[in-house]
C-alpha cells in the first residue's frame, strides 16, 4: 500500500513542535506531494518574466509532512530511498519559465536533460526550530544533486518520530547551485523508509550507488569541508579499524572533495567515497545503537 501526503500539509520550518501529518510503519512507501520553491505563489507561463518582487520570503522552500515513523528516536538512523520523483511540465530559474517535454528542459535555444533532485529533506532537530531554507545536520536545503532516483539518504533521527518532510524538487541542477536555484518545480516524490538502529556519523549521508556522499554545512564552506572530512575520517576509522592518519591517507588517494550548494544561509560541502574502500556494508555500520 502507497500512502501520501499531500502537498497542502507543508511547514516552512523543522521543528519537533510540528503536529505530525502522517504516521507510518518502517517499510512504508509514502508519496510526498511537492510545491516548487516559491510555495506556487507565481504563476508559471512560458515566455512570460515572473514578479518575483512579489513572493513572500517567508513561505519560500515548503517542505510538505511532517510524517512521524514510529519506533523512531534519538540515536538511531532515517533511510530514506527514492524510488521515483515525477516533476511538473514547467518550472523556473530566476524569472524564466521553461517547459518540460519527454524528459528534456527546453531553454529555447537548447535542451538539456532532466535530472531530478530533492533539495529540501530532513527531519526535527533535537531542540528549537530550523527555517526549511537553511541546511545542518538534520537535513534542511542541503540541494545535493546526488539527492535522486535510486539514491538512499540516511538522516540521522535526533527527536522522537524523526518527523520527516520533503519538498524544493529541481528539475535539474549542477552541483555548486551557482545562480541560486536550480530548475524550480513541483513535484511528486515516492520514498520507502527503512529504520537503522545506530548511526556511524553525526551527518547527512548518501548511498549514490558505487559512491557514498558524506554532506556538511555550516557558515563558511572552509568550516563544511572541515567537517565533511572529518565525519568520513571517523567513518573509515569504524568501517576498516584503523587510526584517523590511515583514514586521512586513503581518503587522499581515492575520494573527492566537492560543493553540493553554496549560495544557502549556511553553505554544503561533500566528501565522496567509493565504496569499494569500506570493506562492509553502510548497514553492517548502523546496526549498533
């Protein structure tokens, strides 16, 4: 059975104070309704400019739930697969507006594929309320592009019922998000949610098939990349048991330092490792509470 929630169930901000909108088993597959990153409060028509002076700020990056997932709690780990994401056949970057025909953006003067991402995805934190438009720990506007189909996302669970919620879906977007969006749209996002008893690092990680992306923000990209380094230093550490001057080594002759945004109230770095290097599965690390 596929649940939904839908999109008229949104928050704008992650709170464990939010009445949860759903609650699901592990093993659900739910189907999260999306609005594009302006709440839907501009009308898209191609060839037409948007009035951007218009939108209200404070409605921008709607994350639709949130959804409690019961047995949740601090400590343990959210896995969040995306098994499908079905975007609108029109969206936008600044104030162009552009249709979606047959899986390709028409600019007009190009097409260029679609490859579709969740940029907001996270759960409570711990204490206080996070705006949806910033990125941390618990998820938030991380806009990853590595965020899509066939991905797993692991969210670490810091409140009781994780409380997830989703929305910000781009059509496509390279990493860095350089002019501050990527191809604005609404979306439909199917997910199946799995529950992990532990956690191996306190940050965002994601399984992109033969590379796993450890993702950190903070104020300063030099501070994220700190961070992202060091969270996949201690995840080599527990994966292969060796000490952090090993790990820090074999990081530097096979992973990659990248940007996934930088253009956020708080700026996302990653750090991709090939799985190969780990010697045991991502799950294998997250049984242990």
């Amino acid at each position: 059975m596929v649940l939904r929630v839908s999109s008229d169930f949104r928050v704008y901000s992650f709170s464990k104070r939010h009445k949860p909108v759903l609650r699901v088993r592990p093993g659900s597959v739910v189907v999260f309704e999306t609005r594009d990153a302006f709440d839907r409060q501009l009308s898209l028509e191609v060839g037409k400019p948007l009035d951007v002076e218009k939108v209200d700020r404070s409605r921008c990056n709607p994350a639709t739930g949130p959804v409690w997932v019961e047995g949740a709690k601090p400590g343990q780990t959210l896995e969040v697969e995306v098994l499908d994401i079905r975007v609108d056949d029109k969206g936008f970057i600044g104030r162009r507006v552009f249709r979606i025909v047959d899986g390709e953006v028409d600019l007009g003067f190009m097409k260029i594929p679609v490859r579709p991402m969740i940029g907001v995805i996270g759960v409570a934190p711990a204490e206080g309320e996070i705006r949806s438009r910033v990125p941390g720990d618990h998820g938030g506007n991380l806009d990853e592009p590595g965020v899509t189909v066939g991905s797993r996302v692991f969210l670490p669970v810091w409140a009781e019922g994780a409380l997830l919620g989703m929305g910000d879906v781009h059509a496509t977007q390279g990493d860095g998000e350089v002019s501050g969006q990527g191809l604005e749209v609404s979306a439909e996002v199917e997910v199946r949610l799995k529950l992990h008893p532990g956690r191996v690092v306190d940050k965002v990680l994601v399984d992109a098939g033969s590379e796993l992306i450890i993702l950190a923000s903070s104020e300063t990209i030099e501070t994220a990349v700190k961070e992202a380094v060091e969270a996949a230093q201690t995840l080599l550490t527990k994966a292969l048991g060796v000490d952090r001057e090993t790990a820090l080594m074999l990081l530097s002759l096979t992973s990659n330092l990248g940007i996934s945004q930088i253009v956020n109230p708080r700026e996302t770095a990653k750090f991709t490792i090939p799985k190969s290097i780990l010697g045991i599965r991502l799950e294998e690390l997250l049984k242990t509470p």
